[in-house]
C-alpha cells in the first residue's frame, strides 16, 4: 500500500496536469452536487405553488368577537389556502367562533352582522333566559342545552349574549315554543355542552 502511494505522488510529480485534472473532476463533482441540491429546492418551492392573499386573525378570537381591526391581508402559498379562505372582509364582521392567532379566516368563521344576531344559526331563534343564577358561567358562542320540569326542551343551543342577570340561548325552531314557554314561566335551566350543536 505504501509503494502504491509512493508510485502515485511519483506520477503525480512528473506529470503535474494530472493533478489539475483530478481537481477539475472533483470541483465538476462538487459543482454537480449543488446544482442539483438547488434543482431540489426549486422543485419544493414550485409544488408549493403561487401565493395569494388571505386574511389572517392578529389575535385570538372567540364567537362574538368584532373581526374588524383583528385581521389582516398576507400573501401565503396557494397550497395551505382552503377552499373557503376570505378574501373579501364585510364591513361589521363578527366571528361566529373561535378562531386562533396567525389562522386563515374562511367564510364559516364569520358573519356580516354584530350583536347577538350574529351568532343564531339559520332558522333558529334566540330567546331570554331571565334571572339566571349565575350568568358569568355563560360565555357567548358556548354550546348548551335547555331543561325544565326535569327534561330536556332543547338538546342543541348556542349561547348568543350574556348579561348581568340573563342568557340569551339560540334554540332550532322546532324547540323554540317550549323554550320559551319555559323561560316565561322561570323554568328554563341553561347547561352547558360540550359537543357543538348541529346546525341544519
């Protein structure tokens, strides 16, 4: 191995292009290698596709909370947009739920209305729960359900305004009379839930 080594740098010395030879391959070789580690990074860049504007939430949001001034418009690869990202912002936007900091909003995080209009899902009602024990249980957007004389009047409702002393509880329509005819008679009990409601 040693006479081998020692032929070598003796060729290597008689005929020095050699040397430069074997420097240009392997300068070829390294030069081939980032050439195509680049190629690569293109090739990721490109499967992520073009960017397009979307609202992102600035802060964290819950159901009922004004969008305005909580958002903003970013450029972000067309990869991560779902189908259903904003890209119009109405005037009065309220979030209908919670929606985390740095997330894309979509069209079923808000409505176009304020107050607690905005958060009674189509073709239900919203009815007042009076003299509630304790409101401060109650947050807007929570999901419930509403009992009396011992049964359930309402299996699905969503929690649209709290007051000092009164919940405001959306209902399906089909449960709105007996709602109502509970909370009229001071009947009505507000649970909370923690599965969402569906919402037809």
């Amino acid at each position: 191995m040693m006479r081998l080594l020692a032929n070598v740098r003796m060729q290597l010395a008689r005929r020095p292009w050699v040397r430069w030879v074997f420097v240009a391959v392997l300068a070829l070789g390294v030069g081939g290698s980032v050439a195509s580690g680049l190629a690569g990074v293109r090739r990721e860049r490109d499967a992520w596709g073009r960017s397009t504007t979307v609202y992102v939430a600035t802060q964290d949001l819950v159901a009922g909370d004004p969008i305005g001034g909580a958002v903003e418009r970013r450029e972000v690869p067309e990869a991560i947009v779902p189908d259903s990202a904003l890209v119009a912002l109405p005037a009065g936007s309220t979030a209908t739920q919670r929606i985390g900091r740095g997330e894309i909003v979509t069209d079923g995080d808000i409505v176009d209305t304020t107050g607690p209009q905005a958060l009674i899902p189509t073709g239900w009602l919203a009815i007042d729960v009076t003299d509630v024990a304790n409101p401060t249980l109650f947050a807007v957007g929570d999901s419930a359900a509403v009992l009396a004389g011992g049964a359930s009047v309402a299996v699905a409702a969503v929690i649209v305004e709290v007051t000092a002393t009164d919940v405001v509880v959306a209902v399906p329509l089909a449960d709105a009379p007996t709602v109502a005819a509970a909370a009229n008679e001071r009947t009505a009990v507000i649970a909370l839930s923690a599965a969402a409601p569906e919402v037809p």
